[in-house]
C-alpha cells in the first residue's frame, strides 16, 4: 500500500498570501496524484489530477506540481473560500489512498 | 449536470448488515467506474471499493474485503454498497463518486453509525 505523507498538518495563514501544500509518497506514482478540497459539513471537491492539471471550473489561483514521490498544491492568493482542508490521493495503484490532509486555517 | 444522491445510511448494531444506495444522472452511467469513499467522524478520507462500468470489475480495501459487496445496476443508474458483519469502526459518511480521471463528481454523503 502506497502511503501518502501530507505536511504540514495546519497552514495558518491571511487572505491574499500563497499557501504550499505538499504531499509526500512512499513509493512513486508517476503522475497519479490528485487534490481536493473538503469545507466542513460538504463532500470533496475536486481541484488537480495528473499532479499538475486543473479541473474544470478550478481557478487558476490552484496549481498543482511534481512526480514520482514528491508533489506541492499551490494557492497563489489565498481568497476567504480557500480555507478548508486538502487531501492529495494516488490513483496509479490498488488500494487508492489519501494522505491525511492539509488544514488551511485563517490566520 | 451530474447528480449524486447517496441513501440508506441508519443506525446500526455491530454484527448487523445495511445497503446503501447511490442514484446517479446527469451522464452515461454504465460508461463510467464509480466508488464509495468513507470519512470517520473527524478523521480523513478512505477509499472503500470501486466498480467497472460494466460491474465486471471488482475493488476492495482490505479492511472491508469479505464484509463489503459493491455493485451497480445500469438501468437504474444506480450504485450499491452491501455491508455485513458491520463494526464500530465502520461508522462513517459514506460517500459515492464519479470516477472519471479521478473521482470528479461526489455524493453528499450517507451516514452510517455501527453502535449497540
């Protein structure tokens, strides 16, 4: 089973500055990663696959990068709706699995 | 648009059995995989089984292998999930999505609660 690592556990931070995620493997997935976000009392919502495309309708504020074990979620400018908790998850192998995520709290 | 809309969830005794249930429109439902993703109260996500368009296939996680049967019902456009031998630590949202690239659309989620 291939575990995701996300750090940090909390990101406090304002609105307008950048937020850095990342997202560890412990073994490579190639390009098989992807984010989402989750706000409190909504099911996810997704943002990145292939580690670095957006999906539709995701603003381009969200960019995702990296390969293999290695992978960052970047918010350009955080907007008062960014703050919710990420999830990075591998989908090159069985069983799927989500790192622990990223909570991205108001400063 | 794609709707998901997750049912069944209730309150149940450990060792009891309960079927969700996961009605999907918006797209060609027998064209795409679906799965069940679960969230513990406070904790993370966790990926429980996934399904084939057609329902030839088959996933599990271990720690549902044997107790959960995942299976679909294309003219219904409808996504099931048969839990037996249900434990405390099954008690959860449960969640169904799209599988597209990734799992692109999701459910608003049922609540499963395995309490005596």
């Amino acid at each position: 089973e291939i575990v995701l690592t996300q750090s940090p556990g909390t990101l406090s931070l304002s609105p307008g500055e950048r937020a850095t995620l990342s997202c560890r493997a412990s073994q490579s997935v190639n390009s098989n990663l992807a984010w989402y976000q989750q706000k409190p009392g909504q099911a996810p919502r997704f943002l990145i696959y292939g580690a670095s495309s957006r999906a539709t309708g995701i603003p381009d504020r969200f960019s995702g990068s990296g390969s293999g074990t290695d992978f960052t979620l970047t918010i350009s400018r955080l907007e008062p709706e960014d703050f919710a908790v990420y999830y990075c998850q591998q989908y090159g192998s069985i069983p799927r699995t989500f790192g622990q995520g990223t909570k991205v709290e108001i400063k | 648009e794609v709707q998901l809309l997750e049912s069944g969830g209730d309150l149940v005794q450990p060792g009891g059995s309960l079927r969700l249930s996961c009605a999907a429109s918006g797209f060609t439902f027998s064209t795409y995989g679906m799965t069940w993703v679960r969230q513990a109260p406070g904790k993370g996500l966790e990926w429980v089984s996934s399904i084939s368009g057609s329902g030839d296939r088959t996933f599990y996680a271990d720690s549902v292998k044997g107790r959960f049967t995942i299976s679909r019902d294309n003219s219904k456009n409808t996504l099931y999930l048969e839990m037996n031998s249900l434990r405390a630590d099954d008690t959860a949202i449960y969640y169904c999505a799209k599988i597209g690239v990734c799992y692109d659309s999701w459910g608003q989620g049922t609540l499963v609660t395995v309490s005596p």
